[in-house]
C-alpha cells in the first residue's frame, strides 16, 4: 500500500515562484545589509539545549522542538531514569497535571533530549559571539537569515517553522548604531517599492521614568498596556483601566500630557522632558531619542515616516534602551512588519559581561504578504525559463539543443521540450510552465519564435535570440 | 553562574567569510539551474516522521534525527504506552540488547516522536510532487539547495547538519535530461574555475547485463565492488577476490575485455557491446550510454572530461538506468563532489506510479574545500566594508554620517567607527575586519583617504570615493 503522503501541522512547502519572491526580498535586505557594514554568519539549526532552555521564559520552554537523543538513547552509559512516579503519571490526564509532576516530565524530557532547534536568532548570535570574542573586531555588526522552529499553534500566516532576518551589533553603546538602523530600516523598504511604513520609536528608559515619576515602578506594563489602548477606548476608557490597575489620580493628572501626546517629535520630546524632570533615567531617555531622531531627519529618510510613540513596549523584558517597531503603511491590515531594539548585556548569559547590543528584525513572511496586497513584486522575478524549443524529433532535437546549449552559455535560460509529442502538449506544457517564447522551428541559423502572450511570430537568428 | 557556551556534536558556526564563499558558490549553481530550466522549491525541514523512516534503509532510520513531540507527550489523547519491560530494557546495556528490545524500543521512540528532520532532499522532493501533482506541468524540473541533517559519526569535514544541492527532472524518460545535467555539472565547475574534474558515467542496465551474462545475477555487488579495485591491487588481485565470492573461472574469461578497458568512450562501448550481445538488458544499457555520451560530446563540454566507468555503483538499491559521479581534477585528495542517477519509480512510494526522474546533486562542502586548496575564490568575494569612517568626535561624525548615507544610497559597502576612540584603534579595527580604506579627515567635500594595504594617500571628493 503506498502511503498517503502529508506535511507536519503547522509547516509549508515553497513553490518555485514563492521561493523567487522570497530570494528576492532577501536579496534587497543583504544588499543594503552589507552597504552598511553588516556581516552575515550562520549558526547550526540546533543547539544544545542548555544553550536555549531558560532564555525565553517558561512559555518559550515549551514552545522550543526538542531533538530525541539519537541511537538506543535507554541503553548508553548516561541511562536514562524514568520518572519514578511513571506509573501515577500516566494514570492522568493533561488537564491535572500537578507541578510536581511537570518537573518529574521536564527532567525525562531533557534526560533523553540534550538537542534543541533554534527558536530565535538572538540567542545563538550571542552564544557566537562569546564562543569567538578573540578572533571578532568589536563593534561586531552582523546579519542572519536563517529559519526558526516554534510549536506554537498554527495560524493563518503562522507557521511553525519560519525565516527571521536580523541585523544587529554588539559592543558598542554608540546612538549612531541607533541612527542607523532606522536609516537600514528605511532603505530596505524604500528598495521594496513600500513606501509609507512607520519606524516607530521609544525607550525603555522613558517608560521606566514614567513609572518612577508616578510612582508606580511595579505597575510598568500594566500603565503601557492600557495606554496604548488610547485611539480605542479613548481618554476616560484609559482613565478608567489604569485605575482599575491600581495607578492613583494622582498619577494620571501628571501624565495627563500623555494623553494629548501628539506633534512633532520635537513638541514631542519637550513635553517629555517637563513631565519626566524629576526622573534621571527618564532624562537620560528623553536625550538618547532626541539624539537619535534629531539625527534621522538631519540625514533625511527615503519613504518611512519616524513616529515617536510612548505606548510602544514591545519586548519590555529585555530591551534597555531604543525600541523599534516598523508598522505596513496605513491601509494594510497586518500586524508589525519589524521590530528591535537595544539590550545592555546581551552575552552576559554566556559569560561575557557589559556588552551591549543593538538590532532589528525584519518580518519576511509578513513582508512578503504585504508586498503581495499590494502588488509590488516587480513582474520580472521569476525564475521560470524565457525560451521552450519545441522538440520535433531527433534530427530537430539536435540542432535544437546545440541552440539551446549556446543560449544558456549567454546566460539565457533555455529548454528543450525533452520528447517529441504532440505540438499542442509541449504548447500547453510552455504555457503552464510561464514560458514566454515558444521556438517552433529551425532552418539553419533562423529561428520560429512565438510570443505566446501576444500571438507575434519572430523569424530570428541565434544572436537576435539571446537578446530576446 | 554564567553557562559555558559549545556547539552540539558534528555542528558549526559559519563566520562571514565561509558564508560570503559559500554563498559564492550557491550563486553559481543557482545561476546555472536556472539556465537550464530548473527552479527552486524549499520543503520544511522537519517531515512527518512516516514520509521519512523506512525510505533509506536500517542504518538510514537510525541516523534520522527525530522530534519530540511538543507539550506533555505522556499526557494527551493519544497517551504513549511504555514498553511493556520497561524494567528489563533498563537492566540491559546497550551491547546485550535483543531484537525484541530494539523493536519495542522502536514502537516507543515512533509514540513519542511523530516528526523527524530532513534526512536528504529526493524524498521530500517526491512527496512534494505527489502532493502537488495537479498543479506541476511535467517533466518538472526543480533544484533545492537546503540543509539536511544525519545522526552519523562525526569526522573532519563531515557534518551532522549540511548542505544538500540538487537538480532533478521528473516525468521523464527522455535521455536529453541525462545529457544536460552532465553539461550542467560542466557548466558550474567550468564557471567555478574548477578545470580537469572528470565527470564518470555508467549505467545500471550494464551492470545488471555484466551480472545476467556470467550467471552472478546474485553477485552483482560483489562483482561491482572487486571489479573497482583494479587499480590498486591489480587483475589478479580482482580476480582472487572474485573467485572468492564465488564467481567462477568461467565467467571470469567472458568477462576478460574489463580488465583491460580502456581507450575512447566509442572504443568502451564496442568492447561492451561484444560483451553483453547475449543481455537484452545489457544492450539498452549500451544503446542508453552510447546516446548521452555521443550527444555531450557532440555538443562539447567546457572543461570537464567524460568518462565511462563500469566499475562505477554509486546507488545501486535505487538507480535503474545512468549512473553519475564527479571526481575532482587529478592532484586533489578528495572523495566525489557530485553524484545522481536515475531511478525509474521515484514516487511511487507516495502512490504516484510511473514517474521516472533523473538527478545530480552537487557536495557544498567538498567542492568548498577543493576551491580553498586550489585558491580559486576570487578575492573580490568579501562581505566586508570597502570603506571605514574615522570618528573624529562628534561634530565631524555628523559630517561623516552624511558622507556614509549617500556612499550607501550609491551602493557603496560603508561604515562610520561608531566612536571617537583613539585613531589607532579605529585603525586597528579597520585591519581586523579588511577594511581596504579608510577616510581620516573630511574638510567640505575633500574626503583624506589612505589605502591600508599601500599606504598610499588620497584627497578625493565624494563622487570619487563612490568609484573608488
């Protein structure tokens, strides 16, 4: 019985012209990666696992693809234990799982796994950098586009296995690194033809002074979240959350301009400054993105729009200073197409300590759907053949593939139809295939071509036909 | 306490100067694909384990890596049974275990494991096309130059995750694809740099007509495998091996004319034509090689040399029809760097019946080590910046980071020290990271260059510093 074949929930196979459109955007984004100093390395598709475990909180635990110990992993020298509960363990359901019992599963689980896939190009690039600190020129800038594995839930436009395309540095707390990854930002997108993207812009720093000015250093994510619920639910619907939350009115009448937080980013920045005065972090905040957005718009941006905007808090966790995030222009329902952001000790987890790094990532999938919507692939890309020779049997055949062997030494691509069936089938065969010239016939050095969109027949020889 | 960062077993990190060369050389390739027809598709990496086990043989289903499934694998619907002697598997070292142990060990593994990586491309490839038969117009013509992953015993330059780089045509039996994937392989190595590799052709049908004629149907193998140490331990040596595996005295003489076979491939073919008068198989094998051979020449390769080889078995379980192997120019110790064949029932294992393909499939990392030994990378691949910036403090930074923008805008690989560290180590840096030039001082538009490999010194505007 042959078997009934299938792909694993939550992955994808990628056809010629989605891989073309893929290669294509990749190709902008190394392009201007390189034109800006960025370096590419690749790292291996798994790592121990100690090396990811840990580094992305519990849910991010449970979501990294763990790679069973190969060989009989219950019979070499590091046996493998089992749970000592076992028995009780499978006696139970998902639902009641006790903690105690997670652990024991957890200790199996790394017990018969010491392999991990990649879950995000951060952590690996760190680990690179430890492992290489003596042979790097620091500041080291480098760019990685290489595929993640998430088991999370598949959804419409997520998969479980995807590219992350990253530019970051490390080593260097320079603003300058900041200045430029808004400008690489912009010229990417610029490149794609997407004009109108927004590179919006905070720092962990203002939101930390926020917090210390008004008290509430605890309730952090708590004040942003509801914050930047403003063009939804309005001033009184904010109001109302963040009291909810247990922020004081006394508070909310300090950030009051927050709620009115609009201008030019430098109207911006000096409402900031009056309303985070008392708050050295937050001064420190509000200098770092004066420094940088004063320096964009000095150096001048290509399309995107640069939008100071306190309510960002995208990866509050981690990120120390800037905080990127790049919405699609307006009119595109699609969520962040980018995002970063500066973190103070990146490689500390692996032991190397006060290295700061700074980077940005780009979505490529949602890229890709974007430029699809709104139709700016340019027509040229594909990878599809430009010429199909007919073939007319063996004597044709020959001369035809003497042609054809010169045209792709011209760096033409170029193919035989491979058996001499009917002239309908190979014409059918060059249409399904978005063949755009058909060659029907030779005489010596003259060639019948048919443009199959337009009807038009050429009568041409070899050098017309390379430059076709 | 900080982790101590490594590298699983059998894995690596490639630094910007491996990407940048390999990169090179998929360049290459994927030009030359696409001239001849082919286009790209990229599968995921992980496969349901069932596409994967039992396609590449015992030893090949164990040096599968396979997945742990996510969440609590003990816990959900489809709870996993463990062996029923458990305890008596635990007792057991992993010399002393039974057949028995090792099938309930295999059960167990297959329960808590449903998803496996990529072992190589072919047959992910072919459950590609079954599932998309309706779409693809045939012959389909695909490459794929993706990672793939084996649990083998690592050694010097054999990885656990590496690069596979194929070319393959299915739906049909047209020996012009044969033709074209030996000037395809011509065509790379040509544009590679790489003269004198030799290119070795047989057949499946001559082996199975050498077999069939001395009555060792059988001893195909063992035949196959003697017969190839000519070379080194000579006609008698051969022959004692042969008589040893039980091929006899007789067919040893009607055999004779392949110990002494060489001269043109012309002269091979007539020599074997003799040879295999009484094999019907045998004589479509000639027919087959007489047709791919006489077409490549007739048309002409660039550098490579085509040679018929009839001790060569590469693929025996599955190639019907010709077999390829590509050996690097004489002086180069190094195994093959390309090999493919055809076989005639590619999909049927996922129920498609009667589609023949042919393949090539090229070795990234050997034809990378070949290209290092011989210097045949051109030094002009590099992904380093052409030009470093000093920062001479803050106000000429911002003239520099003007000077930056625009050198990028035009394409040029440009970067600013993001510093006003002392000039010495700004220059330093430079050095490490081959940085060919610096600008050290910038007066309106009159940009102070020095060439470090020279130490020659420039006075050029900004026009000129795009060209340089």
């Amino acid at each position: 019985m042959a078997q009934k074949p299938g792909l694993p929930t939550g992955t994808r196979d990628l056809s010629p012209a989605e891989v073309a459109k893929r290669n294509y955007i990749m190709s902008v984004m190394r392009h201007h990666f390189e034109c800006f100093g960025y370096q590419p390395i690749e790292t291996p598709s798994f790592e121990n696992a100690s090396t990811l475990m840990g580094k992305y909180g519990e849910e991010g635990d449970r979501l990294i693809f763990k790679i069973l110990n190969s060989g009989n992993y219950f019979y070499d020298k590091n046996r493998v234990e089992l749970p000592e509960s076992l028995d009780a363990l499978l006696s139970n359901s998902a639902e009641t799982i006790t903690l105690e019992q997670r652990i024991e599963l957890n200790r199996f689980t790394a017990k018969i796994s010491d392999k991990a896939l990649r879950y995000d190009l951060t952590v690996p690039f760190a680990r690179y950098v430890v492992m290489n600190q003596n042979a790097l020129a620091f500041p080291f800038k480098r760019y990685q586009m290489q595929p993640v594995w998430r088991a999370d839930k598949p959804q419409k436009g997520r998969y479980r296995e995807f590219y992350q395309c990253d530019a970051d540095v490390v080593g260097s707390t320079s603003l300058w690194q900041e200045v430029e990854l808004v400008q690489l930002y912009d010229a990417v997108f610029a490149e794609l033809g997407l004009n109108g993207v927004t590179i919006k812009i905070n720092n962990r720093k203002i939101l930390s002074g926020i917090a210390e000015v008004i008290g509430a250093s605890d309730k952090l994510i708590d004040f942003t979240v509801a914050l930047d619920k403003l063009d939804k639910i309005g001033e009184d619907g904010v109001k109302k959350e963040m009291l909810e939350k247990g922020i004081s009115e006394a508070a909310l009448t300090l950030v009051q301009p927050l709620f009115s937080f609009t201008g030019s980013t430098t109207e911006k920045l000096t409402q900031l400054e009056q309303l985070l005065a008392q708050s050295e972090e937050g001064m420190k905040g509000v200098e770092e993105l004066r420094f940088i957005t004063e320096q964009v718009l000095q150096l001048g941006l290509q399309q995107a729009q640069l939008d100071l905007d306190v309510t960002l808090a995208r990866g509050l966790n981690y990120y120390t200073g800037a905080i990127f995030e790049v919405a699609a222009p307006a009119g595109v329902k699609m969520g962040s197409i980018g995002g970063g952001g500066r973190y103070d000790d990146l490689t500390g987890i692996f032991g190397l300590k006060n290295v700061s790094g700074v980077g940005i990532s780009f979505g490529l999938d949602r890229i890709y759907l974007v430029l699809e919507e709104l139709g700016l692939f340019p027509e040229t890309i594909t990878s599809a053949p430009k010429l199909l020779f007919f073939n007319n049997g063996p004597e044709q055949a020959v001369a035809a593939m003497q042609a054809v062997t010169a045209l792709r030494k011209a760096g033409v691509r170029t193919e035989l139809y491979p058996d001499a069936a009917k002239l309908d089938k190979q014409f059918k065969f060059a249409e399904k295939r978005g063949i755009p010239y058909v060659v029907r016939g030779i005489e010596g050095n003259v060639y019948s071509v048919k443009n199959i969109a337009s009807g038009e027949v050429l009568t041409i020889d070899l050098e017309q036909l390379k430059t076709l």
